[in-house]
C-alpha cells in the first residue's frame, strides 16, 4: 500500500521554535453563573423534588463550576404537567404570528447575550472560544430567528394538509453542542405549536439554565418549555411519560435504540438523530490544500466530538503520500489547550468519560494493527487533552473503523476507483454524512447520488445552516431537523 | 408663552440621503380645514432617474446578500417602526383618519414587515424544484430577484400599501423606487426615515413624492426598470403601464387588494418579481448506490 512510508514524530517543517502565540484567553468577568440551578418548570427555577444536585465541571481544569439539579421521574412529572398545560391553555391556539414574535425575541437575546453564552459553553464543555463564538452560538440564534418565522406560515410548508401541532414533546440533547442543540429543538417545536420538556446533557447544563433565564426574559409564557436537569434517569422518565406525545433525540445509537423501543407500544412519534462515522473522499483531481484543510476540519472541529465528524479518511492512491504528509504538516500546527484561548484550535475533551473511551480506542487501534501518528504538540497538565490523532494503515474490519470514537482521531484508507470507494464508504451501520473533494463537478453528484448518507458537503465539511436539512440514513437515526424538513416532526397533518 | 413648534420639512428619500426634489417644485397638503399640513416635494422625472441610478447601484450588493441577512435587516425596520409608531399614527390623523384606525393601520404595518422578514430566507423553499430530468444530469430551478422594480403605492392609505408593496419586493432581494400615495404623502417620507436606521443599504428602498399622473409614464417607459407594480385603480394608467412596458419588456403586476387585511399577505407576492434559473449539471452515472448496505 502506497500509504506505508517511514512516519517519524519528527516534523518536516519546524513550527514550533521561534513561532510561540501570546496567550490570548478571552476574559470571564463578564458573566453571571449562579453557584447552584434548579430546573426550569412552568417559568419558576425550582428546586429537585430529590434534593440532590450534582457538580458541573470544567473539564479544561477539571475545577467545578457549579451544581445543578439532580432530576427523577417527580421533577419530569411536575414539568410535563407545567407543559400540558401550557400548551392546551395558551400555546396551542396563540395564532402563529404571535408565536413567532417570542422566538423573535429570543433569537435576539441570544445576539445580546452572545459574548455571555460563548464563555459559558466553552467553560462547560472545553471546546474552543473561537467555535463557541463564531460556530455554536451564532448559529442557535439564526435557528430561533429561522423557526420564528415559520410560525405563520405552516400551511405554506404543507399545501393541502390542515397543520395541527403535536402536543408535548419530550426533548433530550447531547453534550457537543449544548445551545445549539438546545435550539435546533426548541425553536422548531415552539414554531409549530407545542410545548416542551428539554433535559440537557448532565455534562453541560449550563447554557440551557441561561437559556431558561432568556425564555423567562422574553416574556415567554410560563410552562412552554421546561427544563430538567439530570442523567440517564432524568431521560428516560421523560420518554416514557405518558404525558408527552412526541421525542426528540440527538445522541448515541445505543441509547437511541433504547428509546424507539420503549416508545415502540405507544403513539409517541420520535425524531432520532444519533451516531456517525462519516467518509470523508479525497479525490485525485482535488485541490490538496482545500482538502487538508477540509480533513483537519472534519475531524478535530469540536475535538472530533461531531456526530457527522468526517472520521474515516478516504484518499486515492496517487495521492495518499502526499495528503498524508501535507496532513502531518497541517496537524503539527494544530494548537491543543486552553478551551478559553482565543488561539486554540483543538480545546479539552468534554468529560474524563469520554477521555477514557478515546483512550481506549487508541489502545483498540494500535492492538488492531494500525499505524497510530499524533502531533508532537504541548498538552496541558490539568484538564482532559488529546493531541489530534490519525491511524495509518486502517481496514474496513478495525473498530476504529467501523465505531464512533468521538474524538480527534481519524482513520486512514486508501482507494482506486469510484466504484471502490462508494463500497467502503457505505460499508458501515451508519450513514449521517459524508464529504467528497474533487475539482469534478460530475463526480460530485455520481458520489452524491451514491452514498447513503443524509449531508454530503462536498468540497466543504462541516457546514450547518438553519435552513438546510440535517439528519441521518440508516442507524444514524431518523427525521431532519432544519428548513422545512425540519417541521415535519413537529406537526400533524390533517 | 406657549412654545413654538418645529415643523419638519417632508423630502424625498433617495440613495439613502433625504434631497429636496431637483425641480425645485412643491404641492401643499391640505387638512379638512384646507389650512396647510406641509409643503410636500413635486417629484420630478429627473428625481425618479437618479432613483434608478441609485437603486441599479444597490441591486448587486442588497441581492446577492444572504438571505438570512435581509431577513434581519427586514426585522430591524420592523422594530425601528414599532418605536416610533405614535409618529406616524400622528401622520394619519393628520391626513384624515381616525385614531382606531390610524393605530391598526401602524400595527398592521410593522406584522407585516416581521411576516416579510420571516419569507426572506423561506421563499426559495416553496419555489424551487430539483427536476428530475430523464437523463443524468442535476437540474434545478431556484429564483432570483427581477432586479430594479418601479412601486406606485396605493392612493388610498399612507403607510399600510407602501409597507405591503416595499416589504415582499425586497424581501426577494430586489431594489426599488417607491411612488407614494399624492393624497396621502406624510409617511412615506418618515417611512424613508425608519429604513435610513435599520441598517438598509443606501438606495435599496428610494421614495418619491409627486403626482402619479406625471411621472408614471415615464416609471413604465424607464428602461433600466425591469418591473412595475401598480398599486392603483386607474384603468387608463393601467393601459398605459402595460403598454409602456413593452419598451423593455418590464414585467407589470397590478395589485388591487385591501392591505388593512392580513389576508393581503403572501409569499406569491415576493414570487412575482422573481425570475426563475434552472441549472443543468451532469453526473457521471446516476444511481442509487450501494444497495447492498
């Protein structure tokens, strides 16, 4: 195989002596964080029915940040109700203009508040302020301001159907993009009509409490959406409460296997937007640079914890040595530390957990017989770090192939034709992304047409937008979120 | 003593600056009472020209803005209006309606841009298709904004038809002069104001004040406008428009709805001064791979 040249740790070009950044950390004293959150039921902050809080941590430190709320089943009762009542009292027949003018304000508050809700989210889960500034938030603005306008124009959406909302719905959101995540949901239900209970991720609360702070200041009327912190327990008393008429998942494919099955005897209709491990298709007759640069994002953007992370390297032949070695290049200018430095490329891991099953992939890798090649940069002492990481030499078979690792870490294979590729590529339980880099614009539509997968970017990677559509085929779950695909899982069509 | 007011003078809106109209000429506003509101500006066909110009020079940057950008700025004219709604329900009164109606009028008008600023980035859903065309290419139709777009307002409102007609109009990323209502001029020109701080690019929206019967032959004959929409009920000017129209083949909508319905609301009316482009692309060889998985 082409792709086996000599790999040393040693960089071709030095840049790492004489070329040291000034630290550049984004300042903190501007933000209100509370030392404890309860939950957000029917517009009150209200304690745990339970009692106990539990501790939210700076995983760049390790240091704890705040408590919040330990929620069971009672809390997810009490916010349910707090729901069904708003939701058959005032949401559902608010005409939809009106609707639409508290997302409007919410999506403006979060502008206000943009500088705020970057820091918290970066100090909450470790990714770089300069994702959470320019990626994260910006984005769950536009996705309120997008679905705020929706609100009256459903029937436009769905010609010759009589929209009805759904009711309530149950909302469980993943650690990676914690706002974000937070709108993508809540802004299209709110949109279409019904009311919510969203149970944030237990490693970063914190920014769906501002978020609750932004609701209550908004004017938003009480119980239309509720907020209960907890784990495992707090969610799935939520899916299986027999109050809610409607789940919505971004997380795992365990977990959400768990769930289409224990709403399997019941009416609850379900969006499951779930694991990846997207193909990531260099071409010959790319341009290389674009390309490099399209890898490096794909994989270590949020340090590699992105559903739709391009995590399988797919190069041709005449070109692996080069890619490979232009990659090496790219990484060993990668900056790994400090989440809050404005320099920082690749922050901390978003929990000692999931640093542990990324190291234990690596461990998988090796033992599989891959060649394991990770940038030679510093890493801080405290805190949970990985150096990007590529594997050479990857099969089809390995693990590290056919399981999501989230994190920083790629695989590399190589190919020869089309027809090759697109096997490989398929050649997995999920298909939520894929990318394609050629200068060809009609290889891009025959691969486009190909791949089982729900985005393609091709030559681009990692692109979101609240007007396009976003979801996965097969096992990477169901239903789209975003533009107008995006209300569908929040109406009924009469 | 009681204080001495100070009366504001009505100009037009062009290019984002507030000029007095190059002809130099006014027409009085009259109250009920015949005593003098204001001194409105006699808009001119050299005004209307150096609207054209300023608009044509506004048209590459306002369209090829994102969507989600116009959409915002479409809001921010919303909320700059709601603030300053008991001004232009002063305008109202003073042009003759009733305080009820004057604030519904007001009300509807900024719903309306909100409802506007909402299709910017929605539109394009509706309208476009990806046609499924029997042999292997990608082919698809989007629209894109028609370009410079002539407005004759409604004569019988002040500030609801102009709203109606500005806000789907550049809401498709066209750009556009304005004529306003001659029985009712106040507020277009305050109007003008609100867009000059709502971050709309200088030129996008331009304002003229004068008499319809002068200048709408030379609005329909203009051949850098690629589109009229007549917001009148003149069968005569409609003749007129149509035929002048041919010139340049401007497209002429004609639109005689009640804009104090919210009924008179829809995205058909962006739809109009849309073309569409359709874009074929060639695939290698089409099929839906991968089956096996």
């Amino acid at each position: 195989m082409s792709t086996k040249t000599k790999t040393t740790n040693k960089p071709k070009l030095d840049f790492t002596s004489g070329w040291g950044y000034t630290p550049s950390p984004e300042s903190t004293d501007h933000i209100k964080l509370e030392k404890r959150y309860d939950h957000f039921i029917n517009g009150q902050f209200v304690k745990p029915a339970g009692g106990k809080y539990f501790p939210t941590i700076n995983p760049a430190t390790e240091k704890q940040i705040s408590e919040v709320a330990l929620g069971d089943a009672r809390d997810i009762d009490k916010a349910v109700k707090a729901a069904r009542n708003a939701y058959e009292k005032v949401w559902k027949n608010m005409p939809g203009a009106e609707r639409g003018k508290y997302l409007y304000r919410i999506a403006r508050i979060i502008q206000e508040r943009a500088r705020e809700l970057s820091v918290i989210e970066t100090l909450d889960g470790g990714k770089s302020i300069r994702e959470s500034r320019d990626i994260d938030i910006p984005l769950a603005a536009a996705h309120f301001f997008y679905y705020a306008g929706w609100a009256d124009k459903l029937e436009y959406a769905f010609p010759n159907r009589k929209v009805e909302s759904v009711g309530v719905a149950g909302q469980i959101i993943p650690w990676n993009f914690p706002l974000l995540m937070a709108a993508w949901k809540i802004a299209p239900a709110l949109a279409c009509g019904n009311t919510v209970v969203l149970k944030p991720a237990e490693t970063t609360p914190l920014t769906a409490m501002k978020l609750a702070e932004i609701f209550r200041d908004a004017g938003l009327p009480p119980g239309v959406v509720n907020i209960v912190n907890g784990d495992g327990i707090a969610g799935a008393a939520l899916v299986n409460h027999p109050g809610i008429d409607k789940v919505a998942f971004t997380g795992s494919t365990d977990v959400g296997k768990i769930i289409q099955k224990a709403i399997a005897g019941t009416n609850k209709k379900a969006t499951l937007e779930l694991g990846g491990k997207a193909a990531n298709i260099i071409f010959e007759d790319a341009a290389i640079d674009q390309a490099v640069e399209g890898i490096i994002n794909g994989i270590f953007f949020n340090q590699g914890h992105v559903c739709c992370a391009g995590s399988r390297l797919f190069v041709q032949e005449g070109i692996a040595d080069l890619v490979i070695r232009k990659l090496k290049d790219r990484m060993q200018t990668l900056i790994v530390g400090d989440p809050m430095d404005k320099n920082t490329d690749i922050g901390a891991i978003n929990s000692k957990e999931q640093m542990n099953k990324i190291n234990e992939y690596l461990k998988i890798g090796v033992a599989e017989g891959a060649e394991m090649w990770q940038s030679n940069c510093q890493i801080p002492k405290t805190g949970y770090y990985c150096r990007p990481t590529i594997f050479l030499h990857a099969s089809q078979s390995h693990r590290i192939v056919q399981e999501e690792i989230f994190g920083p870490v790629l695989a590399i294979q190589t190919f020869r034709t089309v027809d090759e590729v697109v096997e490989k590529a398929n050649n997995t339980p999920f298909g939520l992304s894929a990318g394609v880099w050629t200068d060809k614009g009609s290889k891009i539509f025959n691969l486009t047409t190909k791949l089982r997968a729900g985005v393609i970017w091709a030559n681009t990677y990692n692109k979101f937008d609240p007007t396009s559509p976003f979801g996965g085929y097969k096992e990477s779950g169901f239903g789209r979120e975003g533009g107008l695909h995006g209300l569908m899982p929040y109406v009924n069509l009469k | 003593m009681s204080r001495i007011e100070i009366l504001k003078t009505y100009k037009l809106y062009i290019g984002g600056q507030f000029p007095r109209t190059e002809s130099g000429r006014y027409y009085p506003l009259l109250d009920k009472k015949k005593n003098v509101i204001a001194d409105v500006c006699l808009g001119s066909r050299k005004d209307f020209r150096n609207a054209v110009v300023s608009a044509r020079g506004a048209f590459n940057s306002w369209g090829g803005r994102t969507a989600y950008n116009r959409s915002q700025i479409l809001y921010r004219i919303a909320e700059m209006l709601e603030k300053r709604k008991s001004e232009f329900i002063e305008e109202i009164i003073l042009q003759g309606g009733n305080k009820a109606d004057a604030k519904k009028e007001v009300e509807l008008s900024i719903d309306r841009l909100v409802y506007y600023a909402g299709w910017c980035d929605k539109f394009q859903q509706i309208f476009s298709s990806v046609n499924p065309v029997a042999s292997s290419h990608f082919n698809f139709s989007v629209p894109e904004p028609t370009g410079v777009v002539a407005i004759v307002a409604p004569q019988d409102s002040s500030l609801i038809g102009l709203v109606s007609l500005i806000a789907p109009i550049i809401a498709g990323g066209n750009v556009c002069i304005a004529l306003a209502s001659e029985k009712m001029p106040l507020c277009s020109i305050t109007f003008g104001e609100v867009l000059a701080t709502s971050d709309v690019p200088a030129g996008v929206v331009n304002i003229i004040t004068g008499k319809t019967s002068e200048l709408i032959s030379h609005m329909s004959s203009h051949k850098d406008v690629n589109a009229l929409v007549y917001g009148g009920k003149d069968q005569k000017e409609i003749k007129l428009v149509k035929e002048n129209a041919t010139l340049n083949v401007k497209r002429v909508f004609v639109y005689q709805n009640n804009w104090n319905k919210t009924e008179s609301q829809n995205p058909y009316f962006i739809f109009d001064t849309q073309e569409i482009k359709t874009t074929w692309h060639p695939i290698e060889n089409i099929g839906v791979g991968g089956a096996k998985y």
